[in-house]
C-alpha cells in the first residue's frame, strides 16, 4: 500500500479511538468520510498519479473508505446509552404488506359478464391459438378473402393453419358445437390484430363477443338487446345510431354507435371529431355459418356482435387512452383499488 494511504489509515484509526461522544463521531465521519473529506481527496488525487500507480493506490483508498465505515457503526454501537433501543428494534411493528387488487379490466369484464347473465346468456371460453377453420373459414373468410388482409396476424411457426384469434366470432363456431339451440352465449378472451396503437386501438386487446340462435331471430332483436346492454352498463338513456356495415360472417351486418361522452357529441380527439363512438360490429348470422355450425336457415336464425373491452372501459371509467390500461403504471391502477 503507499505510503500516503498507510499513512491516512493509522490517522484516521488513532482519531476514531480518540472519539468519546456522538458529536465527537459525527465530526470525525464530515473529516474523514464526507464529500469534502480526506479519503475523497485521496480518491480525487489518483488521476495525478501515474498509470501504473491509479489502480492500486484506487482501490487501497476504497477499501480504506469501507473499513472506516464499518469501524464508525462499531463505535456508534459502543456510545449508544445503556438501555437504549438497537438501530435495528425488532419489537416495533412491522409495515402491514401491501394487498394486491384487480385489474381494471377484469373488474370491467365481471361488471359486463353480471348484465349478460341477467338477459340469460351463458359463458363460453375458447383457445387464444386458433385454427384457420375456426378463425376464418368456418365463418365465412376463405382463403384469399379481403377480409383476411386486415386480420392475418401471428402464425405459429411451421403450422401455418394455426393463428392468434384475430376475433372472438370464433364463439359462434364452437359454441354450436357444445349444445343444441336455441341458446344464447357471450366469451371474453384477448385478440390480435395489425393494428397502429393510438389512444383508441392497439393491437392486442380483448373483446367480448356474443351470439344468440333461436326461431325466427330478428334484426330488432339485436338491436334492442344490444341497446339494453348498453344502457343498463352505463346507468342512462343513451343516444344510439345503426349503420350499415360489411361482416363476412354475418347478413345484413351493422356498426352500433353512441354520441361520445367526452365532447358530448361534438367532436373530439377521441371520437375522431365525429361525435359518435364506434361500440360494437354486429349483424344476423350468415346462413353459410349457420350451416358450418350444422344448422338449418330455414329452421334456425340468429344475432352476434362483438365489442373491444379495452375501448368500452375507457368509456365507461372516464379516462382517455387505451393504452393506460396495459402500461403497468401503478398510478394509474391505484385508482381502482
């Protein structure tokens, strides 16, 4: 070790074994292990040295520095008055750990699930990976469909028939496989699509998609279930428009909107200044799908629709960017606690 750190080490040592108060101790630490002590202007005055001479007149300082901090804790143990309470006091009690709450979402989605089983429609789950039949085929979107240009998304490598559900309509297929009609079922599950994220899309989110079959289902139906759902969710008589709109799985099909809570139907970032807010694609099931559920047209018809979770909670909670519910940012979740 140089002589100049062997030197500041028997100091520093002999002025730590002269300390007989806390005050002395507190004095002894600015003089010695401060940002202005003596052992921070031996570590500022290595890069005068010569290189060979840095790296080891560095780390004899640093080692000194460690070796005067832990000898100041000894010292602070031996000046603390008889009977007082160790730094460390094992009988105060300890911070209640901090409880874990659900996701916004989840707390959304059973606040949803809770009003479709009121208008008696079940649950239904189905697989995240899905096969071409299901996702696009068995609904109506054969290969090389239009439709398919703006839902191909994520293959599983080396099985180009399976993909992530682009949407929930795979509900409709699987669901007539489990029972006979007449039956009414919704499924909640996360889908993947291409999708630029903004404050109102992403590209993987979830939805929830119902369907109801039975005899002679007609469009009023829908429209009046779909309606209720609505404004038993958000406790209101609501401004609701339909408009017509292509679905490959679904004839006629339509999009249900509702004049936008935020700019109260004038016009704002959130609704693209158009006043209404997109809620859910819908339409009466194709007869083509209604036969790949093995069903006959002119027996059976019914009603489907499908809605963005994520979109519908960010109406419903009052905040204004989709994105906030998957960042993991705890102050935003903390205020649904």
């Amino acid at each position: 070790m140089p002589p100049s750190i062997e030197q500041l080490k028997r100091e520093a040592l002999a002025a730590l074994a002269a300390v007989q108060s806390p005050p002395a101790l507190e004095a002894f630490e600015h003089r010695y292990l401060g940002r202005k002590g003596k052992i921070s202007a031996a570590l500022r005055s290595v890069g005068q040295l010569a290189e060979a001479d840095r790296q080891r007149v560095g780390a004899a300082a640093n080692a000194l520095r460690q070796e005067l901090i832990a000898a100041v804790e000894e010292k602070r143990e031996e000046l603390a008055p008889d009977g007082a309470a160790p730094r460390d006091d094992v009988t105060v009690p300890g911070l209640p750990p901090r409880r874990g709450s659900l996701h916004p979402l989840t707390l959304f989605m059973r606040t949803m699930e809770d009003i479709w089983r009121s208008m008696g429609f079940s649950f239904h789950q189905g697989p995240d990976l899905e096969t071409d039949w299901y996702n696009f085929s068995g609904l109506n979107i054969p290969p090389h469909h239009p439709a398919r240009d703006i839902q191909d998304t994520f293959y599983l490598k080396g099985h180009p028939k399976h993909v992530l559900r682009t949407h929930i309509s795979t509900v409709q297929l699987r669901a007539a496989e489990r029972q006979s009609p007449p039956f009414r079922v919704v499924e909640f599950g996360r889908v993947y699509r291409h999708e630029a994220t903004d404050a109102s899309h992403e590209a993987a989110y979830f939805e929830c998609e119902g369907l109801a079959v039975d005899r002679h289902v007609r469009v009023t139906d829908l429209i009046g279930t779909l309606t209720t759902f609505l404004e038993t969710l958000f406790d209101r008589k609501l401004q609701i428009r339909v408009r017509p709109h292509y679905y490959p799985f679904v004839e006629p099909g339509m999009d249900l909107d509702m004049a936008c809570f935020f700019c109260g139907g004038q016009g704002c970032g959130i609704c693209g200044q158009a006043g209404w807010l997109e809620m859910m694609g819908s339409g009466m099931i194709h007869p083509k799908v209604l036969r790949h559920m093995k069903l006959d047209p002119a027996t059976w018809s019914g009603f489907a629709w499908g809605m963005g979770v994520d979109r519908l909670a960010m109406f419903y909670y009052r905040y204004a960017d989709i994105r906030l519910a998957h960042s993991g940012d705890l102050r935003f979740l903390e205020q649904f606690n």
